[in-house]
C-alpha cells in the first residue's frame, strides 16, 4: 500500500465518522478530533483538501450551534411573540433547520465521490 493510499484510507475514515453524525450527532466531536489528529500525517496536498473540507465543514456546524442557540433564546425569550425580532428569530430557526440536513448531505457527498474519484477539493482561499 503507497503513502497517498494509505493518506486516502485516514481522510476516508473521517468521512465515514462524518457521514455518522446524521445518526448520531455528537459524533462531530469525534471527527473534529479524529481530523485534527491525522491532519499533520496527510501530506499529498490532494488528499490534504479533504482534511480541509472535512474540518470546515465541523467549524461551520460549531459556528451554527451557539447562533442557533441565541435565535431560540431570542424566540422563546419573553418578548412579545408580536415583536419582529421574535418573528424574525422564529424564521431563520425554521430555514436553517429545513437547510441543514441538506447542506450536510452535500458536504459529505460531494466529498466522498470526489475522493473515490481521486480529486482534490477546491480550495476556498486560493
């Protein structure tokens, strides 16, 4: 088994705990550890782009849970149900919910067939 295969075996792996987490949803914590631990072992910059697809991935689902968060605090605090700020709150918690699973599934799709297929993912910061 080569180096880069071996590479790909770690960044597949990650995926798979990935693909857990629409199961069982703490289990982005493991793959958050799992991704930081292998990182500094992946060196084909090919399979690399997938660690770094992998780890945004986690940092937008931690960016999403404490403003979702703060939109449940804001529509179920005791402002007026009336008030525009609570409307406003109740809306974006519906869109995100509805997004969500979705958006999930075309990380971790789009991720796994362009690694079967051996290609890097594009860079966000070129």
């Amino acid at each position: 088994m080569s180096d880069t295969d071996r590479q790909e075996k770690y960044v597949f792996h990650g995926y798979l705990i990935q693909w857990a987490t629409i199961v069982f949803p703490p289990a982005i914590i493991a793959s958050l550890v799992y991704l930081l631990v292998i990182r500094p072992r992946i060196t084909h910059p090919e399979v690399r782009s997938h660690v770094n697809w992998q780890l945004m991935t986690c940092g937008l689902i931690a960016a999403m849970i404490p403003l979702s968060l703060a939109f449940v605090a804001i529509a179920l605090s005791g402002v007026s149900s009336d008030s525009p700020l609570s409307i406003a709150a109740t809306f974006v918690l519906l869109g995100g919910s509805l997004l969500f699973l979705p958006w999930l599934l075309y990380r971790l799709l789009r991720g796994t067939i362009m690694l079967s297929k051996q290609l890097p993912m594009p860079s966000l910061f070129p």
